[in-house]
C-alpha cells in the first residue's frame, strides 16, 4: 500500500509527486488500539529517562564486596547455588534471565577463585552441574548477613511502605502492558 505525497518545489518552482509507503497506525499498534496521547508521550519520555538514570545509579557495582573476592554478582550466584544445589550453567541463566554465554562467564570467574567446580552427571556425562567448593561455602556463610550494603535496597528501605508498593505495582502494569515474552537481558558481567 502506498500513497503520493509531493515534495516541497525545488529550484525550478515545480513541486514533484513522490510515491512513500503508507503504514497505518493499526499496523503498528494493533487493530484496538489508539495512537498515544500527547501526555502519555511525555509520560512515556520521561519514564524512559528515569530509566535510564535509575540503570546508571543502580547497576551492580564491578568492584569486589569489601572484605571478599566476590562482586554482588558473583555473591547472588553463589547464594544461588547454596539454596538450589547443584545446577548446569544453563539452569543459572535462565534463573538470572540472562544469556548462556554471560553465566558461562561468571561461573569461570568463579571457578578461577576456586569458589565453584564442574561436576559431570553420573547418569549422562554431557551434562555438567556447578557445584560450591568448600571455599565457595565458606564466603557465601561469611557474607551471610552483607545482602543490605546495596545502595538500591537503601533506597527502597527509606521509601514509605505505600510508596514502594505503588512502584511495585506500577512497574508490574507496566511490564504487562508491554506484553514481556520471557525475553533475557545480556549484561556485560563485571571482569573481577
């Protein structure tokens, strides 16, 4: 489907017809659905802002916890391992909604710092769990009670009560307006 338009006179006075695609508002935002309000653009905008403010404020830092050789990342693998027990790599990534290849990652870091280990199964030797080391228990123990040093959750904690249910809930809506597909986010893991 296309229409004609004509482009503005050139030179020569004379305007021209120029043929462009023409995609309906229905095509791109379904049969039901209306174009945005010029509110819920700016909405939008400055959500979208937000965002992107809260992203750069809270990313997980890269640095090691204080007093340990593991990042906050790092540290919610391990505490991971500890509650579920052994899993393979891919069992973690679809836990942590990221890639194979990014747990990939994080379980070599781990196992460089002889936290974690690879064990094949007995009852299929093509697959492989990730294991704690005795090492791997000991710090997630020694950092049993450190879950709150996290600049977000300090945050979260000095809203009121009714403030960080109306985020919670705002968020949510949000997520199933959007229709989320199960989709996985590809972090650049911290090189600790």
């Amino acid at each position: 489907m296309s229409r004609t338009g004509s482009v503005p006179a050139g030179a020569d006075g004379t305007s021209r017809p120029v043929e462009r695609a023409a995609i309906s508002e229905t095509a791109v935002l379904g049969p039901e659905a209306a174009p945005p309000s010029p509110q819920a653009v700016r909405d939008g905008m400055e959500i979208s802002r937000l965002y992107g403010e809260m992203w750069r404020r809270f990313q997980p830092r890269r640095q090691a916890i204080s007093g340990s050789a593991v990042t906050p990342r790092m540290l919610s693998y391990l505490r991971h391992l500890a509650a579920a027990g052994p899993l393979t790599v891919g069992e973690q990534a679809n836990h942590f909604g990221i890639s194979y290849a990014t747990a990939t990652e994080v379980v070599n870091r781990l196992e460089t710092k002889g936290l974690v280990e690879r064990m094949k199964d007995d009852g299929d030797q093509r697959r492989v769990f990730v294991w704690l080391t005795e090492r791997g228990r000991e710090q997630t123990a020694a950092l049993a009670g450190r879950n709150v040093e996290d600049p977000f959750l300090h945050a979260v904690a000095a809203l009121p009560a009714a403030t960080r249910a109306a985020i919670i809930e705002g968020l949510g809506a949000l997520l199933r307006a959007a229709g989320t597909g199960g989709t996985t986010h590809d972090d650049e893991e911290e090189k600790s």
